[in-house]
C-alpha cells in the first residue's frame, strides 16, 4: 500500500463569488469548456501526470460533482492500490464536522494519507483550468530538497488581491508570504499547488489544529508559518496558462481564451488530453470570424442564428435570426428567434423566447441567465 506520493484534490469550497453558477453545484462541478467540467483539467492532469493515488476532499452540494467522479474510472483512478477515493466530511469519526478551512480539510484526513506511509503530500485545487505535470514539480521539489514546494506563476497586477503573493531570494527560496494583498509588492502567485515532505507537513497540521485563533486555511496559516519557522520552502516557476475560475469575469474570460488562436493548449490533443465522461459530445467554439474552431459530434445541436465567438455545449437550439457573440451556452439551452445576446453566461435548460435583446456592458461583468432569474433578465428588443 505504500506510494511515494499522496495527492490531496481539495473540491469543497463554495464558490460564492461565481453567484447563481453556484447556486446549487460546488465550484469545481460547473461546467466549462462546451463539454468538460471545472475539476477534469485536475484529475486529467493527475491522470497523465502518474499521480495515482488521488483523495478528492468534498464538502458544498457534492452531489453531482460526485457523480460525476464517480470511482474515477473516466481519469484511469479506479485502482485497487491507491486510486481514487471521495473524503466527504459527513465519513469523518468526530460526528460529522464541516472542514473549517483548507488546511483543516487534510487535518481532518490524515489517517487516509497515513494508511500510505507517503514521503511526499500534494495539495491541489479542483477549480483552476490548465495543463500541468505535476511528475516535474514532483522532480524539482526533489532536485532542490526542499521541504515545501509552491507552484508560483506570475499574473497581472490588477489581480494580485485575489491570491497570495510570494517572495524569492535568486535561488527562488521564498521568504515571504503576503495572502491576497491590497498592494502587493510584486506579482509572483501561489497557484495554490504545493508539494510538502509528509512528516513536515503532518507537524504544522496537528500544531495548527490546537491553535484557536486559525483559519486552518493553508495561505493564511500554514505556508505563514513554515517561512517564520525557516523551513526550506522553494518556488516552482510554471510556464503555461492558468486561470482560476473564481469569478463570472475569469470564468467568462477562461472562455474567451479558449477561442484564441494562439491559444497554448487543445481541449483534446493527443499529447495532454482532458478527459470527462460527460458526454459523446464535443465543444463547439467558435470564434469571431464564425468558424468552428474546435468540435467533434454535435448532433444534438440546432443553429440557425449567428454564432460569433462563443462556447456551446450539447443539445443547444439557437433559432432564426438571433445573433450570440461572446456568450457561453450550457447544456440544452433554447434560445428563440430574433434573439441578441452579448457576454452572456445561460446556464443548463434555460429557455430565452423570440425577441429579446440580453446584453452585458463592457464594464459590467458578464451577464449569467438561470432559471431563477430569467424573468426579471428579459427585455423586450427595440428596433
């Protein structure tokens, strides 16, 4: 039973800032990318990364994200030594106690990852859309022996309050730590990867676990204390895109992306896959010129309106004369005649009658379409 390394998949949190996309699914089950949802880039990634032995930690509305994980089987997880496994807060022994933090939700597991006797622990996220290697972090964590390993990336400036923000001497050991500054001081991000030395981590999980003024949260406790302490925590610079799907704007943008043509990856190439069993389907994408820039099967589909530069899954109706630019479109969707939509989000089984004109403004956030609030969306189109 023992395996070298242990991936901790954390899926839990709410997710508060994607609003109605959210409203009823956890964050890392929203989908994305006309076939996929938010958590397959992770486990794809596991999957081709050899990370085999992968504990998905579950907590908001897991019901559909467990369903659709299932045993694993889609990301080749369904193994008899190791594999994967849902750790859902209700299985705990202390009664059934929600995970107070990031931190807490391993806490609350270590007796799963100790059944392994693993030298390393991996923490991830399941709501971050990239290619990864995590076999290279892995490499380089050996190569530099550090203690603690945090995947960094640099992101733009306007956006450093969103994450924790690390600084490096020149041999990229990190010294410093700043958990979503109002004025940070450089750009160089967590992306919330870390890989830690097990029994490292295990000491900083049981001290924190006493310590009552905690957040129990891995940026705001953990990684503060290992740099104070001096441990050897070293930054893994990636080379690659990322995007944390955190909010109706990244969302909408990780969409925008993909239409790209120099965007760095496909959705299905042969080298790095992504991987879902969603559906037989795949993503129609098309961009601004109205091409179809990536699409398998899409029998289940209709359109007979203008498509430009937008995300469609399955099983979408689009009828005559309506015009859908810059929009995502999930499953089922009905959009009449004579419709205009613009930087749009429709959720699964919404239905938009003729003539109605639902556009964002370019500084308004994108506008999300649900069954809930569909009514009070739609206004009558002027000529």
């Amino acid at each position: 039973m023992k395996q070298e390394c242990v991936t901790m998949l954390l899926a839990g949190g709410v997710g508060k800032r994607l609003g109605l996309l959210t409203q009823n699914i956890a964050k890392p089950a929203v989908p994305f990318g006309g076939k996929y949802r938010i958590i397959d880039f992770t486990l794809s990634n596991c999957m081709q990364s050899n990370m085999n032995t992968v504990g998905v930690v579950t907590q908001y509305n897991p019901f559909e994200l467990h369903k659709h994980i299932g045993a694993g089987d889609t990301w080749d997880l369904n193994k008899n030594n190791g594999g994967l496994t849902i750790l859902s807060p209700f299985t705990e022994q202390n009664g059934g106690d929600w995970y107070r933090g990031t931190a807490d939700a391993v806490t609350k597991n270590i007796s799963f990852i100790d059944q392994y006797d693993p030298e390393y622990v991996m923490i991830l996220s399941g709501d971050h859309i990239y290619h990864m290697d995590y076999d290279k972090l892995l490499h380089h964590h050996k190569q530099k022996d550090a203690d603690v390993t945090i995947s960094t990336i640099k992101v733009p400036w306007s956006e450093t309050s969103r994450f924790g923000i690390l600084h490096t001497d020149e041999h990229f050991k990190i010294y410093d730590f700043e958990e979503k500054p109002v004025q940070a001081k450089n750009n160089l991000a967590s992306m919330g990867i870390y890989i830690f030395n097990w029994n490292i981590l295990k000491q900083y999980l049981e001290m924190d676990a006493s310590a009552v003024s905690s957040d129990h949260d891995f940026g705001k406790d953990i990684i503060p204390a290992l740099i104070e302490d001096q441990v050897d925590v070293y930054a893994y610079q990636f080379q690659g895109y990322w995007k944390d799907v955190g909010t109706i704007e990244s969302y909408w943008e990780a969409h925008m992306d993909l239409l790209q043509e120099n965007f760095p990856f496909s959705l299905h190439q042969n080298e790095w896959n992504t991987y879902s069993h969603n559906s037989l389907y795949g993503p129609q994408l098309v961009d601004e010129n109205g091409i179809v820039r990536q699409s398998l099967i899409h029998d289940g589909c209709m359109f007979s309106g203008e498509i430009d530069r937008s995300v469609l899954f399955e099983n979408v109706h689009v009828g005559k004369g309506s015009v859908i630019k810059q929009s995502v479109v999930h499953p089922g969707a009905r959009i009449g005649s004579d419709v205009v939509l613009d930087r749009v989000i429709i959720q699964e089984d919404v239905i938009i009658p003729n003539n109605v004109n639902i556009v964002a403004a370019l500084d308004e956030e994108p506008i999300v379409l649900s069954k809930n609030n569909i009514e009070s969306k739609l206004l009558v189109k002027t000529s």
